[in-house]
C-alpha cells in the first residue's frame, strides 16, 4: 500500500460550487479524519466577505468527539475565529481534530452579514504505520552496510484497517510509538522508542545492521490508536553483500575490453582480496591492466573503502562463449558470460569515423559507402588522413561499426596493410603498425590529382575480414 499526502487544500472540492445558481453564502466541505489525527479545511464564501472584512466562528457540535485550531500545531478548542478580509472568497485553513474512530460530527460556520453552514466529519479510526528506505515494507542491506532510515508514520484507516492516507497527528496530543525487534543480532534500531508530534505525521529512526539475518520490527500502537491491516512492521533482510561484474560483453578475438567490479558495500579495513577466474583459459584470459597479458585467474585487492574496480577480459577464441566469476570472502559469488567473436579492421576517412551503429544493430547489417572528397589546394595546408580500426565483427552479419570497436589485447600487435586503386590519384602510407592496447592508427593520404580512388584494408594473418567497411572510396576535388 502507498502512503500518500492528503490533498489538504480544498479550493478543488469547493470551486464546483462557486458555479451552481443560487450557492449558499457560506459552505464547507464534508471530511473523513482519523482518531487523535487532524486535517486542514477552508470555509467558502462565493459572494466575498464584504467590506472590512469578517470573522467566521466555528464551533463544534461535539467537543468530545470534535475540536478546531487555527495552526496545525496548536491543541484543539471547541470553538475558534479566524479572519477573513475583504473580497475574500477562500477563508485561511483551519484545523479539524478528530477524537474517536466512529461515526460522524457535525460543525457550525457563521459570519455576521453572511450567514451559516453546517459541515460534516465522519470519524475513523487511525494508526501508525512503518516503512523502511523508499517507503517499502521489506528492503535488504549488509553487515557493514550504512544505516538504513526507518519511518513511522500517522495514517486514517478504513473500516477494514487499511491505510487511506497520511495525516497528521492532531495537535496539543503526541503518539508515541514502541518497536520491537525480532533479530536483535542481526541489527539495532538507533531508538525504539518514538515520538511522533502534533502537527506531524512522521518519525525517524536509523537501523544499523551487525549480522545476517532477517528482522522483523514491529510496532506497539499507542493509546487511541489501531493496529492497521498493513504496515505494522517492517522486515529487514541482513545479506552477504554481492559482487556486480561485466555480463553479457562481446569480446573480439585478439581484442580485449575493460570489465567494472561494483561491491554491494565498500572494501573492509586493509581492503577486500578479489578472484576472477575464466572458465575456459583456452578462450579468455582476465587481467587488471591493459598493458597485462592476461591468464585464467586474476587476483586483486580493492583498497579500503571502495566500491568499484576495473579489469580487462582478453578473447583468445573467436565463437561460443565463456563464464568467468568472482569471488570474495564474506561476499556471494557471481558468475558472467561473455560472448566470443571474429575481429578484423576497418578504414574510414579520419574525419567521419568508423561506420554508425545502425550497421550492426539492424537485421543483416547496413553496408554504406562513405566517400569522403580531400581536396588538392587544402591538402598542402592540411595532411588528410585514413584511420584504421581494430573491431570485433557481430556474430550475426560479420559486419563493425563503432560499438563494436575495441583494441588489441596485451601481447598482441598487427601489421596492417593499405592500398590506393588508382595511385596516380592518390597514395596512401602503408603498412601501418597498430601496437597493443590501441584501437586506432591514421595514415597520410596524399592527393596527386583529381579523380577516382579507392583506399582498402588488408586484414593481417589471424583476423578475419569484415562485411563492411574494409575500403574507403575517396573524389580527390582541385
């Protein structure tokens, strides 16, 4: 069940009336308020208060079951006075107070010059409700998590005990509030004992957790109040804290990918030992620098007070998949895959980048001819220049494109060669050297005349060739 807000102004239950024909000189609205809870209401008067203004008197026709404040957080009289100026229609609000669970009262407004109204206050009953962070009956945490904010909270029931909405405890009263907790090992609440206030509706408390487990907190509702049909406790559930790792990643072969580690709570004191560990070394190695050359099990410590740390996942194989989990003491384990795929390079226009996303991402690959047009006045100013990209090639098509560019792994270089079809028009530099840990390698491209040409990729031994993207047509302009 939601807690919510009441809707305590009340313009939007009186407008309706300003347009009937014929509307009383005064009325109120009928109201629906809790045991020991209160409500805000405006008295409506659509001709205007005349001049000078009026004094509206509101008594109850009831003390015992029903009383008024000017604020919210002054205690209840059975008659009260507020002022309202002229030409006002909307009165200030006033503070109704209910004092039993049943039934229903009525009230008297008057105003010399303007007349009377009577309103109505169905009563019923109330009680105090506990939630945990977000507002959520049930919520986890971990040992050495930060301590979880717990909130009572004042509400008006319905006949069947479920909560309606929030509202404040009337003031001048106090509810205090009892919890009781049935794991104490697993966590402590800061102070049970709570006190919500009148004229407020809310009281908080911290839970610090100490150990796994699940604690139910509970409430003793106070005198006058019931116990509600919902949210009369709150359970806590203490977890080993988990272990979030790079899932569900493509990884080119001879490429690699850098892989974040988040804890579900910070590193301990001296810092927090971490294993990973492939399921099949044959195909993917784990390393925690780029510059690393990787093997089936990575050891590493994340430093005290951390959360995150990275890796690098190296592909060895080029189909199928590989699991690879993480370990850590007084955390749970997580197991991830990652997918395997061919790698190959592509060549583009320095300029205009690697071929989109949309290449990759549509049914059966986009292959797109991107010409580009150097210019041989500009190219004596301004070298152009072709960029050469390493990239895994989607399973699917064995087409690349942006997302799936990533760079050679540790202890992996390549050669790559290039070639202009009409070298009258254009050269190109070639070979071009890609070390480890790059992605990207630029050669000049000289214009000589204009025309027509070509420039194309050659994969070297141990890559594949994409579907696209392995030429690069070029219009040399005057």
């Amino acid at each position: 069940m939601r807690l919510t807000t009441s809707a305590w102004t009340v313009a939007v239950l009186l407008i309706g009336r300003l347009a009937l024909p014929g509307a009383a000189n005064l009325s109120v609205p009928d109201l629906t308020i809790g045991q020991n809870l209160q409500a805000p209401v405006s008295a409506l008067v659509p001709q205007g208060a005349p001049a000078g203004g009026v004094e509206l008197t509101i008594t109850s026709d009831d003390p015992a079951r029903l009383l008024f404040a000017v604020s919210h957080d002054k205690p209840g009289s059975a008659s009260i006075v507020i002022k309202l100026a002229q030409h006002t229609v909307l009165s200030p609000e006033f503070w109704v107070h209910g004092l039993a669970d049943r039934g229903t009262v009525t009230y008297t407004i008057s105003a010399p010059g303007v007349g009377s109204a009577k309103g109505t206050v169905r009563l019923a009953p109330s009680g105090i409700v506990i939630v945990g962070p977000f507002r959520l009956p049930t919520f986890p945490t971990t040992p050495r998590g930060v301590p979880s904010k717990l909130t009572v909270v004042s509400a008006l029931l319905d006949d069947s005990k479920k909560v309606v909405e929030e509202q404040p405890v009337a003031g001048g009263l106090a509810a205090e509030v009892l919890i009781s907790n049935s794991k104490p090992e697993a966590g402590a609440v800061e102070q049970p004992k709570l006190t919500i206030r009148g004229g407020s509706s809310i009281a908080e408390t911290p839970f610090k957790p100490a150990a796994e487990g699940a604690a139910t907190l509970t409430l003793a509702q106070p005198p006058g109040f019931t116990a509600p049909a919902e949210l009369a406790s709150v359970t806590v559930n203490v977890e080993r804290p988990g272990i979030a790792i790079a899932d569900e990643l493509t990884v080119g072969k001879n490429l690699q990918v850098v892989g974040i580690l988040c804890l579900g709570e910070a590193a301990p004191a001296g810092g927090l030992k971490v294993t990973l560990t492939s399921s099949d070394p044959q195909k993917m190695v784990l390393a925690k620098k780029e510059d690393e050359i990787g093997s089936g099990t990575l050891t590493f410590t994340v430093p005290q007070g951390e959360l995150t740390a990275t890796y690098q996942l190296q592909a060895l194989g080029d189909s199928g998949s590989v699991t690879y989990k993480a370990a850590a003491e007084g955390f749970r384990n997580r197991v991830a895959k990652t997918e395997l795929a061919p790698s190959g390079f592509i060549v583009a226009y320095d300029h205009y980048g690697p071929p989109d996303e949309a290449n990759v991402l549509r049914a059966g690959g986009v292959k797109e001819e991107r010409r580009f047009f150097p210019s041989l006045t500009d190219a004596k100013e301004r070298p152009v220049y072709v960029a050469v990209y390493s990239a895994y090639l989607d399973p699917r098509s064995g087409f690349a494109a942006d997302i799936t560019v990533q760079p050679l792994r540790a202890g992996v270089s390549a050669t790559i060669g290039l070639q202009s079809s009409s070298p009258s028009v254009a050269t190109v530099e070639s070979p071009l050297k890609l070390p480890a840990g790059r992605n990207r390698a630029v050669a000049r491209l000289v214009p000589l005349q204009t025309g027509e040409t070509i420039i194309s990729v050659q994969s070297p031994p141990g890559f594949s060739i994409p579907k696209n993207a392995t030429s690069a047509p070029a219009t040399v302009v005057p």
